[in-house]
C-alpha cells in the first residue's frame, strides 16, 4: 500500500520541485530590451552590419547584423558582441555576449531589476536562466569552461518558425 503512495507521490514531488526551479515569468506586454523592440521590421534599424545570411524550412530569409565598433556596456559590463537576427524582415533576437562569472551576476542583477526576481535556488544552481513571457523570453547563460556567457532576447514565435522544421530528409 504504502509503495504505491510512493509511486503515486514522487511524480507529484519531482513535479513541484522542478516547477519551483523554473524560470520567472514576464508581463504579457514585455517585448524590448534597451529601446529595441522584438518583432520590429529591420528598416527602423540604421547602421547595422550583415555579418551572416541563410534560410530556413519556414522562413526564407534570416539575416544576422552587428553594429561594428558600438561598445556597449550594461550595468558596468563590457559586451564582446552584439549580434541582432532577423527572420522575414522582424527582428528575431538580440544576443549580446560577454566574459567573466562576476559580469554573469552583475547581469543577472540588471535582467531581474528590469524584468523580475528569479527564484534564489535557480539564481545559484543552474548555469543557464531564463524568463518567460508571452512576446518575448530571456536566456542568460555562462559556460565556466570557458568563462563567456550570452543573453539573449528572443520572440518566441519568430524563434518557433526559425527553428521549425517538418523533419523531411533531403533525397
């Protein structure tokens, strides 16, 4: 009796735990990052570099532009890159890309003041976080190995397209 309470229970425990490991969630409305708007068409964007060109199954053109000699520095944080990508024309993501553990937690400390508090456990344990919103979702991430790390803004329903696929094999 008892071991098919257990089994009926850890299911349930492993569920709250990870739901409490996840990440914070975004107003419905939260689309931008630092005056960029997700989604925007690339024509309100002056002065952008095309560094990469390709296509996908679903969206036939997406670009990768950087601002060549643009020092961007976030909350004391110098950026190594800054990378915007578009999909069909609308901005798909900004990835900005950065190095050290301790500009990881000073970011970190930007994203929540902006966007909201993470969970303390995910905020510690987990070398990627993320927020979540209906328009847009934010990844922050940092590879000890080594020592670089990304933030990426991303729509997610451009992010869906560029990453769907309708899993043929070419001939």
């Amino acid at each position: 009796m008892m071991r098919g309470y257990l089994r009926l229970a850890l299911p349930l425990v492993v569920t709250l735990w990870a739901a409490e490991l996840h990440a914070e969630q975004l107003e419905d409305g939260v689309n931008s990052f630092n005056g960029y708007i997700l989604e925007s068409p690339a024509s309100e964007f002056e002065s952008l570099n095309a560094v990469e060109h390709y296509s996908t199954e679903f969206v036939q053109d997406v670009t990768v532009y950087e601002k060549r000699g643009d020092l961007l520095i976030l909350d004391e944080v110098p950026l190594k890159t800054v990378r915007y990508r578009f999909a069909n024309g609308l901005l798909e993501s900004i990835q900005l890309t950065y190095a050290g553990r301790d500009n990881r937690e000073k970011l970190l400390g930007w994203i929540e003041a902006h966007y909201g508090r993470l969970p303390y456990r995910e905020r510690k344990i987990l070398s990627q976080v993320m927020w979540h919103g209906e328009k847009m979702l934010i990844m922050l991430n940092y590879n000890r190995s080594y020592d670089l790390g990304t933030v990426w803004f991303v729509s997610p329903l451009l992010h869906r397209e560029i990453n769907r696929t309708t899993g043929s094999i070419p001939d």
